[in-house]
C-alpha cells in the first residue's frame, strides 16, 4: 500500500502545509472543505508537490526531513537541482 507526501500552498495566508496520507484525492478535499479545522484559514488549498513512497515509514521519514528544512527552501532546492 502506497503513501503520498505532499505540500500545499495558501495563496491567502501565504503558507505551506505539508503531510503524508494513503488518499491524496480524499486529503486535499478534507483540507478545502473545513474538515481539518486547523488549516480552515488558509482555504483554498493547492497542491504544488507530491511524491509517492512505498511505505508509511518512507512517507514519514521524508515528511519530517521536509518539516526541518521548511516546505519553501524544501522546493527551492529541487527547483536548484539540489
């Protein structure tokens, strides 16, 4: 079973978000439709990164290494080639 990281963006707050989930499809309407009461502010959500990861245990590891670095410098990077 596959796991997606992902990142969002908040044209509105200006913010990233990132997680990780089995259903991307399904996360990213929970995220724009208030069900996750947390990110409600920064609606509408859109997804500017994904990649998936064959286990949750890879999803989590690179969710986190995303989360250190910061979401931003995180695609500046790979913009970069980094």
């Amino acid at each position: 079973m596959s796991f997606t990281v992902y990142i969002l963006f908040s044209k509105k707050t200006q913010k990233y978000y990132t997680g990780q989930t089995q259903d991307l499809e399904n996360r990213l309407h929970e995220h724009n439709t208030g069900e996750t009461s947390s990110l409600k502010s920064g609606m509408p959500w859109r997804l500017v990164w994904s990649q998936e990861c064959a286990s949750r245990s890879e999803a989590m590891k690179l969710e986190n290494k995303i989360k250190k670095r910061g979401a931003k410098r995180f695609l500046d990077d790979l913009s970069r080639g980094a």
